[in-house]
C-alpha cells in the first residue's frame, strides 16, 4: 500500500433513537403533557453527543451533523428552509397533525421502511434559511472535540420529493428560488468552521427526466465556488445511466453505493477527476449481516493503490440498522457471529481503513476472524431445509388461482356475509395500551404465569369485540393484543427466523419496530393465529375477520438472509401462509386480510426492474390468498404507498377487498383504481390514525363523498387508514363512533344496488 495513502472513515448518518429508545420516551412524554420542551431538547442534545462520541471511538474520522432529528430529516430540511416555521408547535403539528390542523403527508423513504413528511409547496412557495439548529450542532460537535461534516439533503433531491396541490405544477420549477438559500446555507457553514458538507442527492439512482437532469446541472454549477466542499452523496441502488452526470458535476467528493451496486465502481473509476475524493460505501447500511472484509478489500485495495486518497463508508446512513449487536445477549454463539450491527459496521470500517493504512497483517486476527464466521455460516445445518427447498419450487400454475372470477365471488360471497351498503370495519389491531404492554412485558420476564396472561389477553379481546357490536362496526377484529408486532408475532411462530430484544430501528417519529432476523429457510410447524380468531368469533354473531400478514409485508419489514435471492425466501414465507389461511377457513373464518402494507415498498427504484420484482411479488400473494373457497372473502391492506404506477399489479393480486390510505390526500390515490377500471371492492381510509386529532362525522362524510365520485358505491368499504395499534383510546372512540355514523349518513344519501344483488 502506498505510504502516501490518505484514509479516511465517514459515517452518513447514525441511528438517533438511542440504546434505550431514550428519544422515543423523551418524545411521547413531551406530547403527553408529562414533560416540557426543555426536558426533550436536553435529551435530544444528550443522546447527539453520545452518538458522536460512540462514532470517534469506534475509528470513525468524518462524523456527521445534522443527521440527528426530533422527527424526520426531510422535516427538518423543511424547517431549514423556511417552508415549516421554526419552532416545536409547528414542527410536531405538521408532522403529527393537531387539533386543528392536519398532518402533512407521509410517505416511504425511498425504498425503505422509514417514512418521511412530505413537503407540500405551492406555485408561490418562497423559501428562506433558518440555519440556528445546524449551526448549533455544528458548534456543538466542534465543542465535543470531534470532526464534523454537516449533512443536508440536496435541493433536487428535496423538491422531487415534494408535492404540490395546485394541479400540473412540478415543484423542481422552484429550483431557481431555492439555489440562492443553498449557497447562504454554505457560506454560513463555512463561516462556522465546516470544511466538507454531505450533499445527500439519493434521487440520483432514481430514473430522472429531462427536466431534473438540467436542474442537478444547474444547481450544481451555482455551487461550484461554495466556500465549503461538498461531499455528493448517492445511496439505495447505482447510478446507472445517472454516472456521466454525477461526475460532471462540479462537486470535491463522490460518495457511491458499493452495497446495492457493487458493479458501479468500474464506470466511476473509469469517469472520475483525478482531483475527485471518492467515498466507497462498502459495509451494508440497510441489513445487519457481518461483511466478507477480505472481498471488500480484494476489490478497493487497488482503488487506493490508484487513487491514494479514499473514504470508506456504510452504503448508506446507519439509521436503518440496530444500534449494537452486543445488548443482544441471548443469542447463541453461532448467529452472533453472523451479525453486525451500527456499532459492529463502523468497526468493520476501522478494521479496513487499519488494512489499507497499515497493510493487512496488522488486522490478520480480525480478517480471520470474519472470514471464518462466513464459512461457519455458509456449512450451518440450520441454514438449509430440503422439504422447504422442494415445496416452494414446486411450478404448479393453479397454486396461483382462486376457484371463480371475482364477479362470481363477490357474488358468493355477499349472499354468505348479508352485509349492508357501505360496510364498515378496521384494519386489525386496536390501542396497545399501557396495560396491555405491562402485561406482555410481565409475561416475558415471568412475573406472571401463561395461564394468567392468556386471561388477561382473553379479557382484553372479549371487551374489545363487544365494544366493536355496540358501536356498530359490521366486520368485527378481535384487537390483537397478543401481538407485540404484525411481523415479529409471526415470524416467532415460522422456523427460520432469529428475533433481537434490542434491535430497535426508527419508522418514523417516535414509531420503532424490531425487524426479525431471516437467517434460514422458512416454514410453518403449526397454526398461528386459529385459535384466538375461534375465540373472538365465538363472542359475535358478525363475521369475524382473520388477521395475517402477508409474505411480502414480512420479507420487506424484515432483515432477509443474503445469501440466496429475495424472491426464494419469499416464496417459502407464501406457503407457510397459505397454511393459515386454509387452517381459518377450515375454523370457519368468513373474511381473512392478508395485509401487504410493504408491497410497494420493495419495489425496485428503477423501473426497468418492476416487473421481475411485482411479477413474484404478485405471485406469492397470491400463493397465500388463492387456496380457499369462492365464499371466503380475502381482504388485503397496503398504506402509504402510490399506487398510479402499480395498479394492474394490484389488480393481479386479486383480492376481494382492498383497505388503503386516503385520508391525507384526501382520495387522490382511488383516481388510479378508478382510471384502471379496478373490478373488487375498497375500503379507503376516513381516518388518519397517525394524528392524534379525532375527525368530525362532516370530515369523514366529505370524504366518503369524494369516494363515491370516483368509484362505484357499492365497491366501497369504510375504515380508518390503517391499524389503531399506536392510538389512544380516549381518540379511537369518538373517531369510530363518527365513522360509523359517516357510513350510515352515506346509506340514507347514496343509493347502491341490493348487497345481495350485486355484481
């Protein structure tokens, strides 16, 4: 290795949560009223130097600020460019919505499981910088003795990201306004000491148009005498026919994904200034495997030797992995040593920047090390199932099939359900509350026995039921409250997967979820869920629905073994659900939802790859759903998600009934179910359950109304947007109530053919 070589370690973001969920607790306290402002910026400001400080000493060189939020990044970005005011009413208001104003827009973070809150701005929009919070993290990090690099997301990437109500305006037409607040921003992080700035373009490994093409040039070349150097930065996929543009962009670094793309490199190389600092995100931001360091080096040592001056990275930001494999305490041996997480990735990061600095013998314990758990994990028994292997191959096309067109179900179907005009129900779970996570939490620890917490659960579920009858809901749910998770409570039932107790990653705002660990084939050894669906069913005479989650839902919101493709485990997922579903047909279950909620979410960032991916996607679901009789109604769910791209993909799902998120965008996504023709029925969301503001019967009716402008009546469900899981119930209540009472107000309005009749 050259003596002149520079090697540098960067991170592009940190998990902001805490080892303890320490934000999530700060936050929901300050909304309860529990604590004020004060009490939640000192933890806030606690836990960001402890994640700075955690990173130098992990062998980090570049750390980042300004990746740390109250909420979400892109909301933060909004506040920094004046089109959210500043201030902690306001922030939360858009983000959560209040009592009088909505919640802005959220969405899926690309193609992962973190949502962001979309930024709305208008043909007037005008933007100016509010830059205190950044600087103050800035000084706060230069205090702290570390290096910092202050991270912002870039302007096209920001305005692509963006909406606009006002009707065939593409808020990149903004461009022009926002570049001058940009270059502001750069001469005051320049004034306050920053040398570099992570620049995060991710929309740059999107397929982009004409349009947003010119406007990285143009944004670009109006920061080619910044003050300060600016760190372009790609992530999620490659830059494909994006490369040219990227390189000719006027910019001292280039961060690319070397995970996702590992093909890339040879056409940056072969593309790069001289003078051009590469940053090589190496090490898998986004999965919690531990990494083939000897590959890694094979394949960069000769960059260095090229080049001499590199960084070396995560792929992405480190927010989408769990904080520290080493809380994890009650995994065997051999799983650990399959395993990193954030802390484990950046000293993966240290041992190649010591490998490249000093040469490989220096770190020869720890490249044997890794080495070794690959193999060990490549020979494992454990990994591989020949009865699972042959199933899920098996190429039968009528595994695809239900028995009669949905006309005919439908048909079938009503006659068995005899439900009226405009059913109403919910999408699965209700108020997980204190109570409920005590006693899951006593049960775990053995404070209490199985017997005792089944009673309670039972308790819980009966009163839950009734409550649903006397409101008046048509299709009934039995709550869920033996779920800690909709993927977590399955896949601890499903041989192959490996769960963490404190594997927390951030969803969104205060939301953190536990994704399983995929680390061999998967199968079902026995039913899940029959029994408490037999119990619920047997506390009402109205139709009871089953509630799974459906294979792709789990694959997406899990951490997937690498080592053979996505599609294969998710084939094997399909027919351990199949197996539930016909285990509740077989009880006497009327409706089952199989919920894909994350279908969209895996959807390939370029399109050239969407139909591969929605072709086997389609096809698992459908595996799951197909087996059961005409007269069984299958339901599936999906939230936050565009649909106008996927449709006949939906379409292809064949569900009987679809529940979806409508109520932010007040019934803009049922336009693509109407252009499609789509045939089943709907249920869209009146009810936006990620607010704590409870909707008037007026709300709820207005946007049934808009509903029935643009489908059928008769297809139409009427349910909130998704389950009611992290809501109150002092909130569920009222809004259940009113929902109801919009459903019976459209009774008495629209007119819909006879349920019994329909067809």
């Amino acid at each position: 290795m050259s003596s002149t070589s520079n090697i540098q370690v960067a991170t592009l973001g940190f998990p902001r949560i805490g080892p303890k969920r320490e934000l999530k607790a700060a936050l929901e306290s300050f909304w309860s009223g529990k604590s004020d402002a004060g009490a939640l910026i000192a933890t806030a400001r606690t836990l960001r130097s402890d994640s700075w400080q955690r990173q130098a000493s992990l062998g980090a060189d570049l750390l980042p600020v300004g990746d740390f939020a109250l909420y979400d990044q892109v909301l933060d970005t909004s506040v920094l460019l004046g089109v959210v005011p500043e201030g902690l009413d306001a922030y939360f208001a858009t983000a959560r919505g209040s009592r009088t104003q909505p919640a802005a827009e959220m969405t899926k973070w690309f193609d992962t499981n973190y949502h962001y809150i979309v930024p709305e701005l208008s043909p007037e929009q005008n933007f100016a910088l509010h830059p205190q919070g950044l600087l103050d993290a800035l000084a706060a990090a230069e205090e702290a003795g570390v290096t910092p690099r202050p991270v912002v997301i870039g302007p096209v990437t920001y305005l692509l990201l963006a909406k606009s109500h006002t009707e065939g305006f593409d808020p990149i037409r903004l461009l022009d306004r926002l570049i001058p607040v940009y270059q502001q921003l750069f001469a005051r992080l320049a004034e306050a000491g920053a040398e570099w700035v992570q620049i995060d373009e991710p929309a740059l490994v999107l397929d982009l148009s004409d349009a947003a093409r010119t406007a990285y040039r143009t944004a670009y070349a109006a920061f080619a005498d910044a003050p300060v150097k600016l760190m372009l930065t790609s992530y999620f996929g490659a830059l494909g026919d994006n490369t040219d543009l990227a390189l000719s962009l006027p910019v001292a670094g280039l961060h690319v994904d070397l995970v996702r793309a590992p093909e890339q490199l040879d056409a940056v190389l072969a593309g790069a200034r001289a003078d051009l600092l590469l940053s090589l995100g190496v090490i898998d931001g986004r999965n919690i495997w531990r990494a083939d360091l000897a590959a890694i080096l094979n394949r960069i040592e000769p960059v260095v030797a090229a080049r001499g001056s590199v960084v070396i990275a995560p792929s992405c930001s480190l927010l989408h992995s769990p904080i520290d494999l080493d809380r994890e305490t009650e995994f065997d041996d051999e799983l650990r040593s399959w395993l990193a997480f954030a802390v484990q990735k950046i000293s993966e990061l240290n041992i190649l920047a010591r490998a490249l600095r000093e040469g490989r013998e220096a770190v020869a314990a720890e490249l044997d090390a890794a080495t070794a758990a690959l193999d060990t994990r490549r020979r494992s028994p454990r990994i591989d199932r020949a009865d699972v292997r042959a199933r899920a191959s098996d190429p039968d096309p009528a595994l695809l099939r239900r028995g009669s067109e949905f006309a005919e179900r439908q048909r079938a179907q009503r006659e068995r359900l005899k439900l009226p005009a405009f059913p109403t129900t919910t999408i699965g779970s209700f108020p997980q509350t204190e109570q409920v996570r005590k006693a899951r939490a006593d049960h775990t620890a053995g404070r209490i026995d199985d017997a005792a917490y089944e009673q309670f659960l039972r308790e819980e579920t009966a009163r839950t039921v009734a409550w649903q009858e006397k409101v008046g809901l048509d299709a009934l749910v039995h709550g869920e409250f033996e779920r800690n998770d909709m993927v977590q409570y399955f896949g601890e039932q499903l041989d192959g997967f490996a769960f963490t107790r404190h594997g927390w990653v951030q969803s969104y705002g205060s939301r953190c979820v536990r994704p399983p660990i995929i680390y061999g084939d998967v199968a079902r050894p026995a039913p899940m869920t029959v029994e408490w669906w037999r119990y619920a069913q047997s506390l009402t005479a109205k139709p009871m629905k089953g509630m799974l989650t459906g294979p792709v839902t789990i694959l997406n919101w899990s951490f997937v073994r690498n080592d053979q493709p996505r599609q294969r485990t998710c084939r094997q997922i399909a027919f351990a659900i199949r197996d539930e579903v016909l285990d509740l047909e077989a009880a006497g279950a009327p409706m089952i939802q199989i919920d894909e909620a994350a279908l969209r979410e895996g959807l390939p960032l370029r399109r050239s790859e969407w139909d591969a991916y929605l072709e086997w996607a389609v096809a698992c679901f459908r595996i799951a759903a197909s087996g059961v009789a005409d007269t069984t109604q299958i339901h599936t769910h999906m939230c936050y998600s565009e649909f106008n791209d996927i449709i006949a993909a939906i379409g292809a799902m064949d569900a009987d009934v679809i529940s979806i998120e409508t109520a932010r965008s007040k019934m803009e996504l049922l336009e693509a179910f109407r252009s499609h023709g789509y045939p089943a029925e709907i249920g869209p969301g009146v009810y936006d359950i990620h607010s704590p503001r409870v909707p008037a019967v007026e709300d709820m009716t207005e946007l049934l109304e808009l509903a029935t402008k643009r489908l059928s009546p008769d297809q139409l469900w009427v349910n909130p947007d998704c389950g009611l899981k992290t809501r109150k119930w002092p909130e569920v209540e009222p809004a259940i109530v009113a929902m109801v009472e919009a459903a019976r107000r459209l009774r008495e309005t629209v007119k819909t053919p006879a349920p019994s009749n329909a067809g």
